[in-house]
C-alpha cells in the first residue's frame, strides 16, 4: 500500500502531503480545488506519461513523492532490485520504497526508485504489481471488446492463462510456418531467378579460386615487374658500390683496408674501432648478397611474369567489381552454398513446410478450444458473481452476462467476448458498450473489480469518482461496497458524495484558497466536527446548515456502524 504521498508544484497543489494508510481514504474538495492533481500525482509515480501543463504556474517544476509498504521479498523487490534500488526494512516481513518524480517546465522528467535513479518504464513496472486506478476513461474503455475481454481473462485466472499461453505459442508456430510457405510460394520465380544468380556466381568464384589478400599481392608485384629496368639500375648501382668484382674501389674493400690499418696499431680503443668495422663489412657483404638474389629474381622474371600477373589480376578484377572486394566474394563462397541449397530444396522444402503446417494448425485448433472452454466456463462464474455484487448496489434485479462467441483469429484467441446487463426483470441483455447509463456503468465496473480482486489481488484500488451518475441510496450502497473492499486492500477514492466519503476511514479534503491573485490548494484530514461540515457541504452545499449537519452524523454514524 501507499503510506503517504507528497506533491508539490502541481496543479493548483503548491504543497501538500497525504496521509493515506490501509483501509478506505475518501478525498474529497470543492470543484476546482484540486482533487484531481491527487490522482494525476499518483499517475507520475506509477509511470503515466508527463504533461509540463501540470506543472503549476510560476514553478520551474512539479515533484510527487510516495512512500510504499511492501514486501521485503517478491515481485516487487525484484523489479527494485533490479532498478539498482534499495528497499528500507519495516519488519515483519516488510519493507519501505520510496519513490519520485518530478516534472519541469520543458515536459522532460526524472523518476527514482529506491533512492536510484529509473526510467519511467520501472515506475509502469511497480504500477502493473501494486495499484488498479479507476475513472471515468476506464468507464469507457470497459466499453471495448478487448477489456471486456481482458476483464474476462483476469478473473479467469491460472487455468486462462496457462490456456492463453499454451494457444499464443501454437499461433506463434503456425503464423511462422505459414509466412514461410507464403514466402516460397508467392516469390517463387524470385527465388528461382536467385538461384540462377548465385550458382553463377559461386561457379565463376570457384573457377577463379582467389586467395585471401590476393589482389594485394599481385598489385605489388605488378608494380616491380612493370618498373623492373629501373629497379635493376638501381639494385646494380648499389651493388657495385657495395661489392665490385671489376676491381674498382668498394664498400667492402675500403672497410677492409681500414680495419687492417687499425689492427696494425698497438691501442685497445683503435681495436675496438676495427671489430666495429669488421662487424660493418659483414653487414655489407650480406646486403651485397641480397642484392644479387634481387638482381637473379628480376632476370628470371622478366615481361613474361608480367603478362601472367595482369591476367590474374584482370580475372580478380571481375569478381571485385561483382561483389564489392575480394573479402567479400570469398565470403559468398563461403555461404552461398547452403543458400543455393536451400534455393534447390523449395520443391521437397514446400511439402514438408506444408506437412509441418497442417500439424501446426489441427495443435492450433486443440489450443483454441482449450482456451474457449476455459473462458467459457470463467464466463458463467463471472456473470453470476457480478450480478450478487450489482444487487449489493442498489440494483436488486440486475442480471449481468458474459457471452463468449466465435470470432476473428488473434494472438488472443478466437472468441469475441461481450459484457451484457439486463438492468431489470424482462429486459433483454445488452452489451454494456450500448445499453449501460453512466451510473450503472460506474456500478458494473466497480462489481467486476471486486470479484476479480478475490482470484487476482490489487494491494491498492484508486477511483476517481467512480460515483458519477449514482446518488441516494445506490451512492450508499457503493461506498459501503468500498469500506468491505478496504477489509483486504488499500482503497483511495476521489469522491463529491457525502454518501460513499461516509465509509471512508481515512477523510481527506483538498481546501483551496485564493489571495487575490493566485489559487492555491493543500490537504487536511478531517476529523469530528470538521468532518461533520465536509459532509454537510457535500450533502447541501452549506457548511452549517442544521439539517445538512444533522443528515451528515447520520450518515456518518451508518458508516461507522457498517465498519
């Protein structure tokens, strides 16, 4: 549950914390005061989008924050945990979550989770484990096919679901196979033309049989041989000047003489001079030797080696210019062969595609059926568990019916399911979407959660005037339904009835006051004589009416007595 909540720069609401606790918090206000900044404060922390028009006027930002009470170990501390948040130990097997929000000018926002900082995903995350909210957009989506449905699913519980998983994975296999045989049949001429394509190429890569790096090589080798006369000038010339066998003066032959004219001298550092030297004249000797392998390579070579690399690199050439690089036809080769088989095998492929398909969908069918069954037999169970609570609500011959029928093939299933009401005896059933006035969709939508919350526990319910429409005795009989609701989970309500606040054991009033020039509104709990007035502004919209007062102790003290 949600043990406080402190919004500030929101709305008309320039600071004001919320003592909300267990049990049923009615909040209450006078139209405009703010009551509404409540649940759109409650929205940011559960990750409901941001909108900077909440922002109040004059804030440079808008900042909800909300202390939780929940299990130190589970669901929701995993989502925590994995946020890279904290959870405070509260004993007895529970823990304290803080979480906040705030909201700038700009529209961009900041969210943190357990003193960490989260994207708002997380905060959607918390919202989908620890509160329902309910208000009038709600209403009008329970008006849809696929909340009817989801209703249905909820309430259905493991067998549904386990059902649900089984047919969605089924459909999944089947979808596949299908798009694949699609894919083969209706682009069969592509493929067929692919395969041509490829076996050319794979024919012309394997003829050509090129080697990686290959093209590099050769283009160096070009290079020399292309420049061969002038590379042997100057490997000759160089040669020469290391080693003559002409008899003119070298390298070789003048690093000779100086080291014997040193070693003749008696002076050790005239010595080292000379091992230096014949170290020098060893090295020259070996270059003057790779000069004349350099020189005997170029002679056996010659124009004709020259011709030879061109045409390679000319048959190089054509797969380069195919494929992008060398690299890349080598990787063609490579895998191009399974692809060309997979290309030849369409004929045999197809059938066993079409046998697989067939199995996949007699497995469809049996998953579908399941899952009809199963909702089928949720729906008879929903239908008469509803109708008790609607009579609890001021609408003792109410009969409501969940109709599950055939329809379209979705991922959800093929049933088509439908909420009907009969509202009294001898009215025909109809669908909710249709035939429901707005009190009595307000009173169906507040039926269906509380028979879904005994096979599917919300810890916190939020309901933004989920009296609209209803009054008198219908008004008493929700709020009554609200304080037994309360009995097993938080219950916060945002209520303009007197009627259902009476039930609430936590009263809560957003006050508004004006200087003059600005509005600006704070939460105050209510209690005795206070409360009294609250209610009797509710009831007549005076303050201190006698009759209004005397009406409002009564209605309290029928919600203590019911409590």
């Amino acid at each position: 549950m949600i043990e406080e909540m402190r919004m500030q720069g929101l709305g008309v609401i320039a600071d004001a914390v919320l003592p909300l606790g267990a049990g049923f918090t009615a909040i209450t206000g006078e139209t405009g005061a703010g009551k509404t900044m409540v649940v759109t404060g409650l929205g940011l922390l559960l990750g409901q989008r941001a909108d900077s028009g909440a922002v109040r006027a004059g804030s440079s930002q808008a900042s909800v924050a909300g202390v939780w009470v929940v299990p130190e170990s589970g669901d929701v501390a995993d989502i925590v945990t994995d946020a890279g948040g904290e959870l405070e130990p509260a004993g007895a097997g529970l823990a304290e979550l803080y979480v906040s929000r705030t909201l700038n000018a700009e529209g961009r926002s900041r969210a943190s989770v357990g003193g960490r900082a989260a994207p708002a995903g997380v905060l959607s995350a918390l919202a989908e484990e620890l509160v329902v909210v309910h208000g009038q957009s709600e209403q009008l989506r329970l008006k849809s096919a696929s909340a009817q449905r989801d209703a249905l699913d909820r309430f259905g519980g493991a067998p549904i679901a386990t059902a649900l998983e089984a047919y969605t994975r089924a459909y999944g296999t089947w979808r596949d196979l299908d798009a694949e045989i699609t894919d083969i049949t209706e682009n069969r001429d592509r493929r067929a033309e692919e395969a041509g394509r490829l076996r050319d190429a794979l024919a012309l890569i394997e003829a050509t049989a090129p080697e990686p790096g290959e093209d590099a090589e050769l283009g160096a080798r070009a290079e020399r041989l292309a420049n061969a006369e002038e590379l042997r000038l100057a490997a000759s010339q160089a040669h020469g000047a290391l080693s003559n066998e002409e008899g003119e003066p070298d390298v070789t032959a003048l690093l000779a003489e100086a080291r014997r004219v040193l070693e003749r001298a008696s002076d050790a550092t005239l010595t080292d001079i000379a091992e230096a030297l014949a170290d020098i004249g060893y090295r020259v000797t070996d270059l003057a030797g790779q000069l004349s392998a350099y020189l005997a390579d170029l002679d056996e070579t010659g124009p004709h080696e020259l011709a030879a690399v061109e045409e390679r690199r000319a048959a190089l050439g054509v797969l380069i210019r195919a494929h992008g690089s060398l690299e890349e036809a080598l990787e063609l080769w490579q895998s191009g062969s399974a692809r060309l088989a997979e290309l030849d095998d369409d004929g045999e492929r197809l059938e066993r595609l079409q046998a697989e398909r067939d199995a996949a969908r007699a497995d469809l069918d049996l998953k579908a059926e399941n899952l009809t069954a199963a909702r089928t037999s949720a729906a008879a169970r929903l239908g008469a568990a509803v109708s008790d609570e609607l009579h609890a609500l001021a609408m003792p011959d109410a009969r409501l019916e969940v109709a599950v029928a055939p329809g379209a093939e979705t991922t959800h299933g093929r049933d088509d399911v439908s909420i009907l009401l009969a509202p009294h005896p001898g009215a025909e059933p109809r669908s909710v979407a249709k035939g429901a006035s707005g009190g009595e969709l307000s009173r169906v939508m507040l039926a269906i959660e509380v028979v879904i919350a005994g096979t599917d526990p919300v810890p916190t319910f939020v309901f933004d005037e989920v009296d609209a429409g209803i009054g008198g005795a219908a008004a008493i009989e929700v709020g009554r339904r609200l304080a037994r609701l309360a009995e097993t989970s938080q219950v916060i309500a945002v209520t303009h009835l007197a009627q259902v606040a009476a039930f609430a054991g936590n009263h809560l009033s957003v006050v508004k006051s004006h200087d003059g020039a600005v509005t600006a509104s704070s939460v105050r709990r209510l209690e005795g004589t206070e409360r009294e007035a609250e209610m009797a502004r509710l009831l007549s919209g005076l303050t201190d009416s006698d009759a209004a007062l005397t009406h409002a102790r009564e209605l309290l003290s029928l919600g203590t007595s019911t409590a």
